[in-house]
C-alpha cells in the first residue's frame, strides 16, 4: 500500500465521490457521511434498500461527541477497552449526520477502525466516512480488493489493502439502563464485553437499528446449506463444495475449503468470507458449511451462516 494511494482516494472522498478500502474486518464502501449526495451513491451502487442503516466511521475519539449525543460516561468506559477495534456502537446522533446515513433514525453506529489504512484515509479526507461492506447487497461480504472488484466494478476508486485480518464484519451493540446489548454479533463477543457492562437479557430492539439484522444475509449466487443429515442426504455432493471445520467430511465433496486446520474459530471467522468467495467462483453447484460450535466468535460465524442460508433453506 503506498501513502500516494490513500491520498488519492481521500481526495475522491472529498470531491463526494466512493472508495471501496479495508478495514481490520472486511472491505467497506465509504463515503463523506456528511455529503448525502455521497451517502446516496452508497445505497446505489451496493443496490442496498434505504431503509438499511450505514456504519460511521471516524478516526478520533474527540469526534465521538461531534457527531452523537455522547452524554453516557459508560461509552468511554467500553471505546477505552475496544477502540480502535471491531466494535460499533449505536448511539443517539447529532443533526450534522444526515437522516439518509441512518435511514431515518435518531441513532447512528459509531466505530473507530484498528486498520491503519482506514484511519489514515478517514484523517486525510477530513470527514467522518460512512461505509457498509463493499458488495452488493445480500452478498458475500468482501475480505480482499478482487471480492470488491467482482461485485462493484463501478466503485470510483480501491485502496488494494491485502486480505482483512479479522474477517467478519464487527460487533454492533447500543446501551441499555441495565447494561447493554448485541444487535449484530461479530469478533467482539458477550464475553468480551461483559468485562466492562452487563448484557441486558431482557431488552428487545423492535427496529431494524443497525445493519445485518435482516433474516438474509450474506449470500453467495450459489445455494448454500448448513450442513445437517437432510441435507448429507438430499444434495448431490459430487457437485458440491464444502467450507469444512473439522476436516471429517472432506473426502466426501468435490471442492473443499478448510477454514482452519486446527479448529481455531477465530482462523474459521477470518476464513470465512474467503471461503465463501472460494467456492461461490468454483465449479460446483451447491456449498455446504460445516457447523461450528456455538460458543465465543462461533455464535457470529453461524449467525452469518444461518442468515447466509436463509434463502435456500426451502430449495431442499
């Protein structure tokens, strides 16, 4: 990555247009979230429905009170421990953030980016940079410049940064009166954060408050099954690929991803979308994901699963 790019690309942002650029969790779509006319071409070229809510990213903690109403000390107490970090949170805005930013809402999602890419292009385009996942709507989140490439090659503008090196799209939680609570599970987990507030198990956030919340999700352009015994029976796995966790049915599919070699589920996030990626591009006609266990990161990994499936659920 060399510095001229990200001048460049902050110069795009300025000038309203939109740059496809990493993050520590996957490629994001940004543009100036103070420039609707930017944010439009966000939702246009991703053909993401307006009522989605976008992510704001900045590179200052001061920015934090620019742009929300960030009254609660309990705040400071979480971005001290998370940020920057794949952490957002969701938090009352200020009316410099335009109403097409957070589709209509009096929140907006705040996060400060770990990748130094994304903080030196927020610092360099002098704004806060509004930005989903770099794909089309509904689609395998991005984790490498060529993911982006194939699903927006009208983006203005890429900043090549490499692989993502966490690979699942961050945690979102907004605070309750008890505590707080998770409206989209990412490398961040309960555990994590339970070391600084209570989770708040009886809250329930009616409103689509933040991105990812939807019952699809995460698709690739093939049909895609967890797998299960319905499905080992009813798919044809001689067409099949396989995003593999434990390695045990891998003699049973014609194309494999292992996503970890050691049933790290943190190796599985970051693989993930990769995966993905992999065997939607492969010659197979179906994917099949191996299940993960369901404790730490691995409540993420299958709620992208599940969301990913969603769809394809009644093809079987």
């Amino acid at each position: 990555m060399k510095y001229k790019d990200i001048e460049i690309a902050a110069q795009y942002i300025r000038e309203g247009k939109v740059v496809a650029f990493p993050t520590e969790t996957v490629y994001g779509l940004g543009a100036n979230a103070l420039n609707s006319m930017a944010v439009a071409r966000i939702f246009e070229l991703k053909e993401r429905p307006r009522f989605d809510p976008l992510i704001v990213h900045i590179a200052e903690l001061n920015d934090i009170a620019n742009y929300t109403y960030a009254d609660d000390e309990r705040i400071y107490k979480i971005v001290e421990k998370f940020w920057p970090g794949p952490l957002t949170i969701v938090l009352k805005k200020r009316p410099i953030i335009p109403d097409i930013v957070t589709s209509g809402l009096p929140t907006v999602g705040l996060r400060m980016p770990k990748e130094e890419i994304a903080l030196e292009l927020i610092r360099q385009s002098g704004c806060p940079i509004a930005a989903p996942s770099a794909n089309k709507f509904g689609r395998i989140s991005p984790t490498t410049a060529q993911h982006v490439r194939k699903y927006l090659p009208d983006v203005d503008y890429i900043l090549d940064g490499g692989k993502t090196k966490v690979g699942i799209e961050s945690t979102i939680i907004t605070l309750t009166e008890k505590g707080f609570v998770i409206l989209r599970n990412g490398f961040i987990t309960r555990e994590d954060l339970e070391a600084i507030l209570p989770f708040d198990k009886e809250y329930v956030e009616s409103n689509l408050a933040a991105p990812g919340m939807l019952k699809s999700h995460y698709s690739p352009r093939k049909p895609i099954y967890i797998l299960s015994e319905k499905v080992n029976t009813a798919i044809d796995k001689s067409n099949a690929g396989l995003l593999s966790f434990s390695g045990q049915y891998d003699n049973e599919y014609k194309v494999v991803f292992r996503l970890t070699e050691s049933k790290s589920l943190k190796e599985c996030a970051v693989n993930l979308f990769y995966g993905m990626h992999l065997l939607e591009e492969s010659e197979v006609g179906c994917i099949v994901a191996e299940p993960v266990p369901e404790i730490g990161i691995g409540i993420a990994i299958m709620e992208r699963l599940r969301k990913a499936a969603y769809d394809y659920e009644s093809l079987l």
